[in-house]
C-alpha cells in the first residue's frame, strides 16, 4: 500500500477500521469508500467557507447529515437487525468518546442556554484520566456527565457524532461492562455514517468528551464573562447570556 493512502486510513472511525482489517471490502469497494470519505471533507470545508464566522452551524449541519444517515440505515436495513438501543438503556455511556471541537462547543452552548446541571465531579475526574480511558474509574463515575438520575440523556438532540452511530443488536444487557465484562457486543454499523465520522475525526481536533467540553466551557466564561455556579456536585449554568445590538444593551439567548 502506498504511504499516502496509508495516511488516510488514519482518520478512520474504529469500526471501519475493524471492517477493513477483517477485509469486508474489496478492493473496488475500499476505494469508492476513501473517495467518500474525501468528499465529505471537502464538504465540510465548503460549509466552513459558507458559515465562516459559525462553527456551530457548520458541525450542525454534518451532526444532520449523520443523524439522516442512520434513520435511512434502521429503516433500510438489508440484513433486517433490529437495534435494542432504548430510552434509558445506558451501559454504552460509561465509556470514554472522543469528539470534535465544534462539537464540543455546542454542546457547551446548548448546556448554557437550557441550564443543563453537569455533574462538575465526574467532569473534573474524567477530564484528568488518560488515554486507556475509563478504566481507573468506578462504574459510578464513568458515567457520562449529561445523564439524568433515570439514566438518560439531557443533551440527545445535541448528542456527539459518536453516540449517534453506536447501534447494538444483541440483548441491552449484553451491554452491561460490570455483569458482561468479556461479553462481546453485537453491533449494527452504518458505513455511510462511519464515513462522515471518518471524515471529520481526520480533519477536525479530537479528544476525549469531558477534556473537550471543559475546555469550550472555559472559554465561553472567559469570552462572555460567564458564571458558573456550582451547587454540590453540579454545576449550573445560566439561561442566557449578555449580548449586545444596535440598540444597546439587551439580554438575548444564545444562538445554536
């Protein structure tokens, strides 16, 4: 293999990578998908050059094309696999995800705006753990800083690229890493989706949610002047923030 399509096999998403190293592909096929994935890039930047002065619009528009990628998938399914992912089911969220800057600042923005309580312990104790991930950490504290006391998602709609596309089709207990440790997972992959992931993680900075996240929610307190209030082990953060218009002074909400 050539070094230079060496180096695009880097930016590929875990799952695709398994695939082509189990060789599901051939070798046409291997090609049409790093032409995509090339694609996709460009696409992203085009966007970019469209929203230059908003990120968020253009992470936005990618986390759309994923999420209208894996509805077609689940209804379009070919090998007919039901997915067993459900509300409240979530042993896939005590596990480190990385994310993008942008999206990172979204979910920042949202959290903002709608006064989502983070659970400022388990933030400051997985933004501190390595790269081997979750490991070192209790079950409790790995759980994600954006679930709710029944187990379920506060930012879904917001919910980072890699969320999105983790599809399970073996029973939800299967899922369970405390009773199922070595179990294996059987799991619905999207190749169009694993694409537009792929495309992004190559071009885009990453690294784990937590670390990401109070990075963009410091700076929008250094940027907006923002107080973040903490009560207990969570923190509050406010509704709106100040901004400013032709007019004068007014209080608006954050724009997502």
């Amino acid at each position: 293999m050539k070094p230079e399509m060496e180096g695009k096999f880097i930016s590929m998403t875990d799952s695709l990578q398994n695939m082509i190293h189990a060789r599901c592909f051939t070798q046409d096929e291997l090609m049409l998908i790093i032409e995509n994935i090339e694609s996709v890039k460009l696409s992203y930047k085009e966007t970019q050059n469209k929203y230059p002065d908003d990120e968020n619009a253009v992470i936005w528009a990618f986390m759309n094309k994923l999420q209208e990628s894996i509805e077609h998938f689940i209804k379009n399914n070919p090998n007919g696999q039901k997915i067993t992912c459900a509300k409240g089911c979530a042993f896939c969220c005590h596990v480190n995800v990385d994310i993008t800057k942008p999206e990172a600042d979204l979910l920042a923005r949202y959290t903002i705006e709608h006064a989502i309580p983070v659970n400022s312990d388990r933030l400051a104790k997985q933004s501190k753990v390595s790269e081997d991930g979750f490991i070192p950490l209790s079950y409790e504290d790995s759980a994600c800083i954006f679930l709710d006391e029944h187990s379920q998602c506060m930012v879904y709609e917001y919910r980072p690229m890699a969320c999105r596309k983790y599809m399970v089709i073996t029973p939800p207990d299967e899922c369970n890493i405390v009773t199922n440790r070595h179990g294996k997972v059987g799991r619905a992959v999207d190749i169009n989706g694993e694409m537009i992931v792929s495309a992004l993680y190559g071009i885009l900075e990453t690294n784990s949610m937590a670390k990401m996240f109070k990075q963009s929610i410091h700076e929008n307190e250094k940027k907006n002047k923002i107080l973040i209030k903490i009560s207990g082990n969570k923190s509050k953060l406010p509704v709106e923030e100040q901004t400013k218009d032709n007019a004068g002074d007014k209080k608006q909400p954050a724009v997502l």
